[in-house]
C-alpha cells in the first residue's frame, strides 16, 4: 500500500508542531492576548520572520532544488506588498475623507469622494487622480487577486523570454537583477503611481478595525504562520515527487534531463512563476506589519541578502531555508537595535550597526568555504540522513554484488 505524503515526509509534520507551538507560545506571552512579556513591536518582528522565512522556501525551491540563482525575487515579495497596501491606503483614506465631508450641510457625490481620497493619497506627490493602476483599489477581493496575479503574470513573462533563450547560470542571475533594478528605479518616479520614493505608509492601520496593534499584530502572526505552514507543506509536496525528481535533474545536468525528453525550460518556468506567487503573498503580509513600503525595499541588494540566507541555513533543504532566514533576521534586528554591546579594541570600538553587514558578509563566505551544507547540514550529521543504513544490503541484484558496508569501506 502507498504511504502518505506524511508518512513518507516526517520532517513536515515535525516543522508543522514548532511552528504551532512557537506561535501558541507568542501569543500566550504577547501583550495582545497573554500575560504580556513578549511586546508588540517584537510580536510585529516574529511577524515579519515568519514572512522571510516563507520567501526563503520559494527562494530555496528556485534556487536550491532546481538550479536557478533568481536575483529577483525580492521583487515579487515588494509587488505583493504594494498590492495590498494600495487597498490598505485607498481605504483607511476613504474613511477619513467620509467622514470628515459628513459634517457637510450638502452630502458629497460619489465623485467628489473619490477626488477627495485622490487628493488625500497623491498630493504628496503634486497630484490630484487616481492613476490607471489604481483601478481597481476600492475593492479587497480583486487586490487580493491581484497580489498574486501582477507577480506571477511578471515572472511568467520573464520566465518565457529568459528560459526559451536558455539563459543560463550567471547571466540568468544578471538578467535577474537587472529586472530588479529597473522595476526599482521605475517606481523611485513620483510618475509612477506608486508615490514614488515616498512609497504607501500607514498600512499597519487596518481599515475599519478598532483593534489595538497589540491584538492586530497577534492575528498578522498567525496569518503569517499559517501561510508559511501551508508554504513549507506546498514545497514539500513539489519536491518529494516525480516533480522534484526533475527538478533536481536540472539542477544537476540540465542536458540530461533534455536528452531524456522533458520540457526543462517549462519546468522552469512553473518554479519560477509559483515562487514568485509565494514570494508576493509573503510581501502582502509582511508590509502591513512593517508598516511602509517604498522602492528602497525592492533594490537588487534586498534579494542577495535572501540568497545569503538560503546558503546559511542551507540550501535543497527546506527547513535550512527556514533556519537561515530566521537566524539572520532575529540576529540583524539585535545588532542594528543597537541592543548588542560594543567591541572595544584599544584602538577602535567596533560599534555593531556600522559592522552588522561586514560581519554577515564574512559569515557567508566562511559558510560557504567550509561548511557549504549551512546549518542544515548539522542536522544531516545528527540523523545520519547522507549515509541510509541499508543494514547491509546488496547494492545489486545479485547473490555476489557488493554490500553497503563494502560499498563504505
């Protein structure tokens, strides 16, 4: 009889108990519904770990299992952020604007409402209209549509045109950050529509919700939760069938798997385009807890940061990807708070804030020297995972073939 997936992947439902009981522990000692030892702002940080960690597993599924280094993706996590924020800003701003025109003796138009909000949302930026791609702004249901579909249409296009080429190695990492850097620069433009440099702020305050932070940051945690969760089951699911068998193979020699009659550039193209989708939906919750987005979260720099995490914890292991993004989001948010202690040297005083990317840089190049598994790799050592016990068994099909044990030695 054929096992489960469950069965077959214990290490899933291993990630799935942490990460309840990690989010069971925060939420009983946050201040929102618990005794109030953990602080909001922290809770918000936890939030927005979960959130890199889920980007990282797309990252690492591009990357570690299928051989494409995207230098991109960090792109689609920002789209996915801006696409909710724009429902985010459009509304809280329409009920201010609402009801401030209610003290009016005259009731205001459906119109002049909606120059009002434009005025409100884009004066910043010496305008006073809705731009095209605010179309659809007013309604939840097709922003939430669309934090999946604008990333995913983007990487399909892209995807196509690169993959069809066969670019390849380096050059796809290039054309990668190229795509990066002019989706940057573009929105950097007050044209753009999107405020340009001064991005869309606010998005903390949920619209019509009367909450406090600290009881809207515990529901940001477990919605965070719950889509890294059902991310991590989604990878896993890829990667342990027939499906990750090919992806693999084009990792490992691409020709190959093309001389073998698969379709690599349409594999590809699926796990470059579904990562992107995850990559977005983890923006779409990560802004809103951070509050602000801007064009600056997008630089080509924010997507090396995710490859350095990814090779850190270790990649073509999910739960490495998950490691590596939370061990050096936590670890920079305590250097850059100024929380860790000064290094004096006599001569200089090494002040962290200043250091904290010098110290992540050299991290990664010693990772990747001496133990280029990642902290993954520790956990292969404690489970054996690299050397299965075949308690002996043949290698061959033959009385006389050769032994694992033989095979070792």
């Amino acid at each position: 009889m054929e096992r489960s997936f469950i069965s077959k992947n214990p290490s899933v439902l291993v990630f799935l108990a942490i990460l309840s009981l990690f989010t069971l522990s925060v939420t009983i000692l946050s201040e929102g519904f618990g005794i109030g030892v953990i602080s909001t702002s922290f809770v918000k940080t936890l939030g927005k770990t979960l959130c890199l960690c889920l980007i990282a597993v797309a990252m690492d599924l591009v990357w570690g299992f299928t051989g494409i280094l995207s230098l991109g993706h960090f792109a689609f996590f920002g789209l996915g952020g801006y696409m909710i924020g724009m429902w985010l800003m459009y509304e809280r701003t329409r009920l201010i604007v609402v009801d401030s025109l209610a003290q009016a003796e005259i009731p205001p138009t459906s119109a002049e409402v909606v120059d009002a909000i434009a005025t409100q949302v884009f004066g910043v930026v010496g305008s006073s209209e809705f731009p095209l791609i605010w179309a659809f702004s007013h309604s939840l249901t097709l922003q939430l549509i669309l934090i999946v579909l604008v990333p995913g249409l983007l990487a399909l296009i892209f995807g196509w045109l690169a993959f069809r080429s066969r670019v390849t190695g380096v050059y796809l990492s290039i054309l990668t950050q190229a795509m990066t850097l002019a989706l940057a620069l573009y929105l950097f433009q007050n044209d753009s529509g999107l405020r340009g440099n001064n991005g869309l702020s606010g998005l903390q305050n949920l619209p019509g919700v009367t909450a406090s932070q600290d009881v809207v940051s515990i529901w940001f945690l477990w919605a965070s939760a719950l889509a890294l969760g059902l991310g991590y089951m989604l990878a896993a699911w890829i990667v342990s069938g027939k499906f990750g068998s090919v992806i693999r193979g084009i990792r490992d020699n691409e020709a190959r798997v093309r001389f073998l009659g698969y379709s690599v550039e349409a594999y590809k193209l699926a796990v470059f385009t579904l990562t992107a989708c995850i990559a977005a939906i983890a923006g779409a919750l990560y802004y809103p807890q951070a509050g602000i987005i801007n064009p600056e979260e997008m630089a080509p720099i924010a997507s090396i940061y995710l490859a350095v995490w990814v090779a850190i914890g270790g990649r073509g292991r999910l739960y490495g990807a998950v490691i590596g993004a939370a061990f050096v989001s936590l670890l920079s948010t305590w250097f850059t708070g100024g929380q860790a202690p000064d290094f004096p040297l006599g001569f200089y005083t090494i002040k962290w804030v200043d250091w904290w990317q010098v110290l992540l840089g050299v991290t990664f190049v010693l990772v990747t020297l001496f133990s280029p598994q990642g902290i993954g790799g520790l956990f292969d050592l404690w489970t054996d995972r690299r050397h299965p016990d075949r308690h002996g068994a043949n290698l061959g099909p033959g009385d006389g073939a050769l032994r694992e044990k033989e095979a070792m030695e």
